[in-house]
C-alpha cells in the first residue's frame, strides 16, 4: 500500500478532503494492454523487443497506483514479421474486425479506473483491443488510455473508445514513444497518479 499526498497551490495538503489517498486500495484498478513483442519499428528501423513497449508501460503504472495487470492475446497470432503483421492490422481497421482473444476478467465490476494500454496502429487501437472491451458493461467506468508509438501519438485512438466503451467517462491519454518506453517511468507514474486523483 502506498498513501500518498499532493499539495495545493496553497502550500496545504490536499487529500480528497484531508484523507490520505491510498494508491491501490483494494485493487481498484485494472491495467489492460496488448502489447508487440518481436519485430518492433524503433526510431527509424527494425529492433527485436523481448517485452514489449506497451508492456513495459502498464508495469511502470502497477508500480506507480497498484492494479491488476491483464493482458490481452489473440488466439491468431500477428505474424513475427512486423511489417506483414501492420499490414494484418490494416486489413482488420478496413474490416472493422473483432479479433478472437484467448481471454476475458472475470468480475470487471470491482474495478473503479481501467487503464488501457496499447500500440498505435493506423491511429487506431489493435482491433483485439475492441474485443476485449465490448465484452463488457462499461458504464460509470473511468477509462485512462495509454499508447505507444514513434512518433504518431494517440491518433484518433480517443475518440475509437469512446465508441467502444459506452457510459463511459475517458480520461485524457498519455502517448509514450515507444523508443523510450524504458526511460518513461517518471512520466507516467505521475500520469496514473493525476488520473487516480481525478
């Protein structure tokens, strides 16, 4: 458990009404992800990744506010070669595909924030990813996504989850490009943390 405090402007602690804020109480979170390991375009050319840049984010979040981790895999997997696999992407954007995923939570009731995390392909999310969320009532959920790519940001990925995620409320999203994934971990533990707090 970590408690953690924030000041104000004032110079006072605020702490929702002078409560500690307790970051992971309870598992409130869940922290869902596909991520690309492999063939990975990385400043300009082809680097092979034994985790995934996505990944490495949705661990910096567990450790930043606690959660559970979970993430998502189809049961076709993308081919190894990067370039035919966003070419699979494309073909799956353009036919407004629903990937068959391996797996699904449970009991998503619990959860208070759902941060979900993924690579930008074509300005989208990976089509699994739509899978995943319409499996489920969202509604009154927060939604905090995250996504990596070189250079693109979260494209028009915003605007695909407040499609899939309907009564849902969609908190601001953190682009992480995917070459620092590794050295963006002060940046995005006070993302998760400013999310927690909203």
């Amino acid at each position: 458990m970590v408690e953690w405090f924030v000041k104000t402007g004032s110079g006072k602690l605020n702490t929702l009404r002078q409560k500690k804020i307790k970051i992971g109480d309870k598992m409130a979170n869940l922290i869902v992800y596909y991520s690309r390991k492999g063939e990975n375009y990385w400043n300009g050319s082809i680097k092979n990744l034994k985790k995934g840049n996505t990944e490495r984010v949705a661990e910096y979040i567990q450790k930043a506010v606690g959660g559970e981790l979970f993430e998502v895999d189809t049961v076709k997997p993308y081919s190894g070669d990067y370039y035919e696999c966003i070419e699979e992407a494309k073909a799956e954007l353009r036919a407004n595909a629903r990937p068959e995923i391996k797996g699904y939570i449970g009991d998503i009731s619990k959860y208070d924030t759902i941060f979900v995390g993924y690579p930008n392909w074509w300005g989208q999310m990976p089509m699994c990813m739509c899978t995943f969320l319409e499996h489920y009532d969202l509604s009154g959920k927060k939604i905090a996504p995250f996504c990596t790519n070189e250079g693109s940001g979260m494209g028009s990925s915003e605007r695909q989850l407040k499609s899939v995620c309907k009564g849902a409320f969609i908190a601001d999203g953190l682009s992480v490009h995917g070459a620092e994934a590794e050295q963006s971990e002060a940046k995005v533990s006070a993302w998760a943390k400013k999310i927690i707090l909203k």
